[in-house]
C-alpha cells in the first residue's frame, strides 16, 4: 500500500466538522444588526469572499462558524447546520 493510500484512508476516517449557513436566519441577523457583508467580514475578520461562498452553500469550519455567530450575537446553532 502507497503513501497516497494511506493518506486518503485515513482522511476518510477523519471527520472535519463542518457547517452550512442557514440563509434566512443570516439575512434576519444582518438586519437585526445593521451589518452589510463588507461590515461583517471587517468586524469578525473572514474574507468577504468566504461570506459570500457561504451564502451560495459552501460550508465553513466551526471556527468561521464561531466568529459570524459572535460578530452577530447569536448562537451558532441558529445560523448554522
């Protein structure tokens, strides 16, 4: 058995949460808030680009997911799934 498979074994066993944004649920606390993406991406330092690959559906590391809920001032589990 190669490194290669090895490798790609053992990433298959490990798990990497990850989260998908509930869009309407961010919509309703950028408003409750009054951020823009731009004003959000500069208060909890992610890319605006990682933003707005979240709102097409990419998902993020429960890191990421973290700083949006905090910068909003809701829990993670309201915005994420």
């Amino acid at each position: 058995m190669g490194l290669q498979t090895k490798l790609a074994d053992i990433a298959k066993e490990v798990k990497i949460m990850t989260y998908q944004l509930k869009l309407e649920a961010f919509k309703q606390a950028m408003l409750a808030k009054g951020f823009t993406i731009a004003g959000l991406s500069k208060h909890c330092g992610i890319s605006i680009t990682s933003i707005y690959g979240l709102i097409k559906g990419s998902v993020c590391k429960v890191q990421t997911a973290h700083k949006i809920a905090t910068a909003l001032d809701v829990p993670v589990t309201d915005l994420f799934k």
